[in-house]
C-alpha cells in the first residue's frame, strides 16, 4: 500500500512500517510506495516543507511556499502549490500535516504509548494500536445521507481522521489538533470565476503531461472527461479510451465520444465494449482474495473487471499515466440543496423557483418540494441530526420515498430495512454523536456538496491504489486539484447549477477549448441498466461473499432481508442498487484486511530523536 507515516517521537518506539524508507531529512517519517522523485523538500530558516505524491510545482514555487509558510506560520501556502500530495511543514517546533481538498490524500492519527503516530493511510495505524473496524461507522456509511459519518473518526475505532481542507497540528506539550487551511475569500460570479478556472485546468492538466509523453485519457463522452482529454491532446499524442457496453451504446455518450475524439489531433481512439464474461459491473468477484487491500471499502472493488478491460491497451502500451474527469461533477455542478443555501442567503424568489424546476425535472409534486425546502431552512443541523438519532432509536425511519429527500438535511438509504435493531441502535447513537459536535451555521447545499466531495475523493484515491497495485498505472484527477476545488467551490453552487443549463461554469470556462458539439450536449447517461445486467450476470459470486458477512454473524444485518434483497435485484426488481453495492464492497474490505501489527510493522532497536 502507498503511504507515508511518521511518529512525534521516535526514541523508544521500537517500531518502523514494513517496506518503507526514509524520508530524507525528517527523522521519524517513512514512505511505502513512492518514488524517489515524487518526495521534495524546501527550507528556510528553521521551516521545513515536504511534499509527497503528485504535487506539480516547480522548485521556485515551491521554495516561494516555504517562504510564505515561514511568514505565516501555516501550511496553506503549500496546499495552495498545484498537484495532488501529502505536505508536511514544520515552522519552530510545530508540526503541520496536510492531505488535500477533496480528500484524495488524507491524514490519520492515533495516540499510543504517550506519543501520536500520523499517516496517510488508517489501516498501518490501526494495525499498529489494535484498533478494529467500527460497525457504526460501516453501517452509517450505507445506511445515512447528508450525516458526517466520518467527522473525527476513520473506520477503525481509535484512529482519528482529519477532515479534508485541515492541518493536522502536532505542537510538544499539547494535544493535535486540526486547524483550516481552505482560503475563505469573496465568492466569484461565473463571468469572474470562468478565465481562473480555465486556466487553472488547463494547469493542472498540462503540467502532468510534462511528467510523461505516455498519456492515456477517459473519453466517456462527457464534459468533463472531455475536458481533460482536450486539453491533453494538444500536448501529447494521446490515447483516449471509451467504455461502453449494449446498454450504454444505446446512450450518447459513445456519439458523443467519437465526435470529440475526430476533433481533437493526434488521438488515438480506442473504443472499449464490455458487458459480457466478466467485464461489467460485480465481476472479478470469484475470488476476492486476488483483489488488492485498499484503506477503506470502495465502489472501485465492484468495478475491477470494467477498468481492467478499460484500461488494458493504455497497460499494454505502457502508458505512464492515466487521466480521468472524476470530480466534475463535484465542482462543475451542485446538489440540488443548493436552492436552501439560495434561499438562506436572501434570494428567496429564485430559490423558490430552483425547487420549482427541480420538481418539475423529477416529475413530482412542486409543492412537496417546497414544503421539504422549507422545512430544512427553517432548522438547524444540529437538530436535523438529534431528531434523526430519535427517530432511528424509535424504528419510526425508514429508507428513501419521497424524490423531495434530496432537499431534506438528512435521513436514511435504502440499506436502512437491512439492519437489525442492534444495528439500528448503534446507528442511532453515532448519529446522536454528530449532532452534538454540528455546527449550527452549517448549510445544506455546502455540506451535501462537501461530502459528496469527499465520496468522489476516497473513490479516487483508493482506484488509483487499486491500478498501480494491479497494472502498474497511475491513475489522476486534474479536477480534483485543491486549486481546481478552491476556485469552483467560491463560485456558490447556485450559480454553478441553474435551472434549464447543463454546467454553466463549464460551458463559460472551456468554449473554444473543447470541441463545440460538446458544449451542446444537454443529456447524461444513467448507468442502472448496467449495474442490474452485473448484478443477474455475477450473482452467484455476490452470494458467496455475502453469505460469510462479518456484519450478519455481528448481529447487525438481518441476513435473510439482505439475501432478498440480492435475489430481487438479479430479478431485476427495484432495489437500492447503490446500497447493495456498498455492502458488497465492505465485506469484500473486512475479508481483505489484515490487522495484525506485525503483517504492517517491524521492530527496530534504533533510538532517534524526533526531528
């Protein structure tokens, strides 16, 4: 596994992780899976700056950050820098451990044996101090939306995750803490925002084709894949791959595809039809133990057979890097509660007709939309959370009915019906947690926008993991770059999503860059004819794991409504698909892991004194 751990006080510690190396000047601090040249340094004074992963500054912006980072005692001058990586500053005697924005680089930490141990991945820590999964924290992940599920917490019990777009700060003689490192500047108009945002991705893609000539790109046919692609192509002779599959080809994202792709220069297009034996959706299950450990169970693992016919020809040609548009969605869009902040911030009459449209868009009753609408501007988080935890612990919840719930601050998925009363208690109780450390001031759309920020992050990380464990490819983002995140997330969401416009800040941002047809298309596929074709096609394998769920012998599933609800969707039948699938991924996860300390650490008779 990639990752970088270090500990406050190394003599007497008796431990370093299996594997890794040194980090050159940090004592104390390791490295497992990275390359020479992706680790960097920058001093002044007694300031000290460390960059790990794919962060693409030169060195003079890099130094110019080490000098603002002495200036202002902080980090943000270095997670300013473009790229994705972990930095590590240290200004005097403090500490500053920063992941990035989207949460595609995170930070843990656990206290042991009086000092803290610190990494980038959860599971080397909890290995480390014997820490378990936590249920609640897995069964809240399927069951819940719009609830934190891991503010302050990771999936082990004991490790402690800091939130994305936060310092993890280690000072000698305090406890850590976390600090912000997000800027909180005046929000930016589309027209403002537009020209930033072009060049800031033109940036962040370019810069990484520089690192290699042998470039591959997604081209589902969508904005944003489309996006990245472009921009590649005029940098290098790309490859550009298409998934598709019987299903999909009735869709247009394949139309649309070819098209950008015959307008772009010198690619390559490859056209990828998946669908049948084992390349679609759930396969590559048979055997679960072929599949490599991530830090967190991922919707990745239920999509290795796809990305492996995906991405076989890029492999097969030895391609360096592989690029994807994940993310656009995430900054280029918004959620639809959007229209609550809309409405918070005096824009009461175009709120009401954002719930309007979207009432329309869904085909459901307007007034029940605004009803929903009303209700959660007129209550606070905090309270949305506490009458939740009630009602959990009273069994009066049950999964989604109402299209008006994407407007409601919380509630429960369609895995909900699956717990049992021990399973819904222990829910109940982490909900009632995070009620009581929620912010009052919090908004809907900006939380519902940063978790599902933070969802598309862990994604990310954990398949680009899964790809250079499995082919030896790395996979990168360039729209989940915390200058990328920065710049879209200060235009408000409002304005990112208007009703009756496909991605306006897209369309503003990228005209004359991408192909013209693109910047028309109005239309985004659904993928749930697919996931049914996968799941009928590989039930069989799907029962075999669900059949050994660590969660069933816990007491926390009720394993024949969980059969049923696997039987019902080979059936083809409505069920929550995206609930099934999460449930998959975790048990596959709990079956992976392992979690003895000596599988992840070895011991080490060397005093050193922490730098």
């Amino acid at each position: 596994m990639r990752y970088i751990v270090g500990a406050t006080e190394v003599s007497g510690f008796g431990w370093r992780p299996k594997g890794a190396v040194d980090v050159p000047g940090l004592r104390g601090v390791w490295a497992s899976e990275f390359e020479p040249g992706e680790i960097r340094q920058a001093s002044i004074g007694d300031t000290v700056v460390v960059v790990a992963g794919s962060c693409l500054a030169t060195w003079v912006e890099l130094e110019r950050a080490a000098v603002e980072a002495a200036r202002t005692q902080s980090a943000a001058p270095v997670t300013a820098l473009p790229g994705v990586f972990v930095a590590m500053v240290r200004t005097g005697g403090v500490w500053r451990v920063v992941g990035d924005r989207a949460g595609t680089v995170r930070v843990f930490w656990l206290s042991i044996g009086g000092r803290v141990v610190w990494g980038t991945a959860a599971a080397p820590l909890a290995a480390l101090g014997g820490c378990e999964p936590d249920p609640a924290v897995l069964l809240g992940q399927m069951s819940l939306h719009g609830v934190d599920v891991l503010d302050g917490a990771s999936h082990f019990r004991g490790v402690r995750r800091v939130r994305p777009g936060h310092a993890l700060v280690l000072e000698e003689g305090r406890p850590p803490r976390t600090e912000p490192t997000a800027p909180s500047g005046s929000p930016l108009g589309i027209e403002d925002a537009a020209p930033l945002v072009r060049g800031t991705v033109v940036e962040a893609v370019e810069r990484r084709t520089m690192l290699s000539g042998r470039v591959s790109a997604d081209l589902s046919g969508g904005m944003d894949s489309s996006v990245v692609a472009s921009i590649a192509s005029a940098r290098t002779r790309l490859l550009a791959v298409t998934y598709t599959d019987a299903r999909m080809k009735d869709e247009d994202d394949l139309y649309y595809a070819r098209k950008v792709a015959a307008e772009l220069p010198g690619v390559r297009h490859e056209v990828v039809e998946g669908g049948a034996g084992a390349a679609r959706h759930f396969g590559g299950l048979d055997d679960p133990h072929r599949l490599p450990l991530t830090d967190t169970p991922t919707f990745s693992l239920g999509l290795v057979a796809m990305k492996e016919a995906q991405l076989a020809r890029p492999v097969r040609e030895g391609m360096r890097m592989h690029l994807t548009g994940r993310g656009g969605d995430d900054v280029l869009e918004a959620v639809p509660s959007v229209a609550v902040d809309q409405f918070r911030a005096g824009q009461r009459a175009a709120a009401w007709r954002r719930v309007a449209a979207l009432a329309r868009l869904r085909r459901t009753s307007g007034a029940g939309m605004l009803a929903q609408a009303a209700r959660t501007a007129a209550t606070p988080y905090p309270r949305a959370l506490t009458d939740l935890a009630g009602q959990l612990a009273a069994g009066q919840v049950e999964g989604p009915s109402s299209p008006a719930r994407v407007l409601a601050w919380c509630g429960a998925t369609g895995a909900l019906p699956w717990l049992t009363l021990l399973g819904r208690s222990m829910v109940a109780e982490l909900v009632g947690e995070r009620a009581n450390g929620a912010d009052a001031r919090q908004t809907p759309g900006s939380l519902h926008e940063r978790l599902a920020l933070e969802l598309m992050g862990d994604g990310h990380a954990t398949f680009d993991q899964m790809s250079r464990t499995l082919w030896s490819l790395p996979v990168h983002a360039p729209l989940l770059d915390n200058r990328v995140v920065d710049l879209c997330h200060a235009v408000p969401g409002w304005e990112r999503s208007r009703p009756g416009q496909f991605k306006p800040l897209a369309r503003a941002a990228f005209a004359g860059l991408v192909p013209d047809v693109l910047l028309k298309r109005t239309t985004k596929t659904a993928f749930t004819g697919s996931l049914f074709d996968g799941l009928r096609a590989h039930a069989p394998a799907l029962r075999r794991v669900l059949a050994g769920s660590v969660l069933v012998q816990a007491g926390l599933l009720d394993e024949q409504k969980v059969r049923n609800a696997l039987d019902a969707g080979a059936r083809g039948e409505p069920v929550p698909l995206a609930a099934l699938h999460a449930l998959v991924v975790t048990e596959i996860w709990l079956g992976l892991l392992p979690l003895g300390r000596h599988v992840w650490w070895e011991r080490t008779d060397e005093t050193q004194v922490a730098a």
